[in-house]
C-alpha cells in the first residue's frame, strides 16, 4: 500500500488549490455586490487564484526550523549541579546611592 506524502505540518496535496478557489469563490460576490461588474469581478477573481496558488507554492518551498539537538534530562541537571555559581553572585553589594535633596 503506498504511503502518502505531506508536508511536515501535515498539509494535503489538494490544501493550497482549495484555498485559492476558496479566495477567488469569496472574491467575485464580494466585488461585484461593491458594485464593479461580473466580468471584471470575474477577472480579478481569476488572478486572486492564481496569486494565491502561486503564494502557496513558495510558502511551501520555505525550509522549516532546525531541529533541536536532543538532550537527556538527567544530563542536563548532572551539569547543572556541578558547575560552580559565578563569582560575581557571592560578592559582597555596594549600598545603593540615594539622592540628596
């Protein structure tokens, strides 16, 4: 059985083609209830389709986030222990200067 194929954030293949239509289908009502007319509500649709298709396809060219080097825990809290505290937290403060009036 073949296995499918996503992206890392687990997107379907069919995801970036239904958005476009989703933003050309929304597009043309909404420009021509604003009162520009079918055809060019129609054109302007077309071309949020198509920008939206290509903006999805580069998207998805972008690399993800490197990975996290893996640590264990209990390493983490071993060196934590023994490394000394820096020198500067046990010495002695000045008194603050307050100002005269």
């Amino acid at each position: 059985m073949p296995t499918r194929v996503t992206s890392p954030t687990g997107a379907r293949w069919y995801e970036p083609p239904l958005l476009a239509a989703a933003a050309a289908v929304i597009t043309v009502p909404v420009l021509h209830w604003a009162g520009v007319r079918w055809r060019t509500a129609a054109l302007v649709g077309a071309v949020a389709f198509v920008v939206v298709a290509v903006a999805t396809w580069v998207a998805s060219t972008v690399p993800g986030p490197p990975p996290v080097p893996q640590t264990r825990p209990t390493e983490a809290r071993a060196a934590r222990r023994t490394d000394p505290p820096p020198a500067a937290a046990n010495a002695p403060r000045r008194p603050r200067r307050t100002r005269r009036q």
